[in-house]
C-alpha cells in the first residue's frame, strides 16, 4: 500500500504529492553516490575544489540559518551536504536528493567567480530543498499506478482513478508529464536558487549573465519541447522576471 502525501515546495508554495519517505530517498541517494565516486575520479585541482566548497558551505549554512529562523526546518530533513568536484571535461553539474553535489572541472570554465559557482551552486541546492527527486520518482509511481487501475477498470473511472490518472498524467502522456514536469522543476530550481544566493550574499545579477555566457559557447539549442531542460531564452528571461523578488530575501 502506497501513502500519498501532499506537501509544499519551500519558497514556492507549490502543492505537490509525494510517495517516498527521506529515509528511503536518502537511502537510494547514497547509493547512488557510492556507485557515481567509484567510477569518478576526483579533481585534483585543489583551488577549483576549495572554491566549490567554500561557495556550497556558505550558501547552505545561510540556508539553514533562514529556515530555521522561519520555523521550516523540515525542508532540511535528508539533506546531507557534501560538495565535490570531478575530473571530466563535461559542463555539468548535478544534485542528488540527499544533497550531494558534484561539479564537473569542465564547468568551471563558466563559473570563474564565486557569484558565479553560486549560481550553479544555488540551483542544484534548490533541486534537493524543493525535493524534486522524490516528487519526480512520485509521479512516475503514479502514472504506473493509475495505468494498471485504468486498465483494471476497463474504461470505468472512479473519483479515486480519476485523481491519479490528473495527477500522473497532467495533460496526457508523455508531453502532458514527464517532459513539462522536468522544465517545471528547471525553472523552479532557478527561482529557488536566486533566493538562495541572496540570501547568502551573492549576486544575484550574475545569474542571467553566466547563462548567456553558456548560450554563446553551446550551439544551436534542441527545441524547448524536445528537450528535458528549459531552452536558454526562456530560462534568461525567467531568470531575469524572478530576480526582484530574490532580492527581497537579502539579509534575512
């Protein structure tokens, strides 16, 4: 049996459901983990590593001390920070629902500032504030749940069915789901993010600017509807339209 939970984003207040409980997340996150560093070497870079780390300690002790001082602690539950940097050429970054974070060396390129490392830093914190891995690990469960029941049923839909089959499916398969959740959480993970980095004390004007300068240096972009993260224009200009509000959150 699968308890449905429905929950809030942190500074969002988007209403979500999720199945997991963060013993579980964080479970499959540390496994993972253990299975990503066995296979990554680390950077030995020892400049490029101390900067990562010292943005990411900064920006989640900031972080915790707002959260905390809001009565919100419980966005924090499972998280347990750890930030690394790998050697590979690839422009990447990524976050696991724990809050481990690895950088990869070849987007340090674009991050050649700390206002900068911030930017990368704060969306990928955003992913594992807002809970994003277990929301999208959720909606999965769902859409297989609710296509066994719909199957069960034969065409006969109960109030129960029928609130499964909007919450896994949205506007209808694939393109209703998994790809416009996928930009959905891109878009929120930005948002989050600027207010992380102002309430750290970073720049958040910088955020707009690294992500032009990523534009200049990638190419022809895939189609925003094709793709799993938003397209460049769309993300600058939302970037830009979120920044006043972020910098209400600073010094709080």
């Amino acid at each position: 049996m699968v308890t449905v939970a429905c929950s809030s984003v942190a500074f969002t207040g988007r209403k979500r459901v999720l199945l997991y409980s963060d013993s579980q997340i964080s479970s499959l996150s540390d496994q993972s983990y253990q299975e990503f560093m066995t296979k990554a070497k680390l950077s030995t870079n020892k400049q490029i590593t101390s900067a990562v780390q010292e943005v990411g300690y900064k920006m989640t002790t900031a972080l915790e001390k707002y959260l905390t001082s809001i009565g919100e602690t419980h966005y924090l539950q499972g998280l347990k920070w750890d930030f690394q940097v790998v050697e590979s050429e690839e422009v990447n970054a990524f976050c696991l629902p724990n809050g481990k974070i690895v950088f990869y060396e070849g987007i340090m390129k674009f991050t050649n500032t700390p206002d900068y490392i911030a930017v990368v830093m704060g969306h990928e914190i955003a992913h594992a504030v807002a809970q994003h891995g277990n929301e999208r690990m959720s909606q999965q469960n769902l859409m297989s749940m609710a296509g066994s029941v719909l199957g069960s049923v034969a065409g006969r839909k109960s109030d129960t069915t029928q609130a499964l089959f909007e919450i896994a499916f949205g506007l209808g398969g694939q393109f209703g789901v998994i790809l416009p959740y996928s930009r959905k959480h891109e878009y929120e993970a930005d948002r989050i993010g600027l207010i992380i980095m102002a309430i750290a004390g970073y720049d958040v004007d910088k955020a707009p600017i690294f992500w032009q300068a990523m534009t200049a240096n990638s190419g022809a972009s895939m189609p925003e509807f094709l793709s799993t993260h938003p397209s460049d224009e769309n993300r600058i200009k939302k970037l830009i339209e979120a920044i006043p509000d972020a910098k209400a959150y600073i010094g709080k």
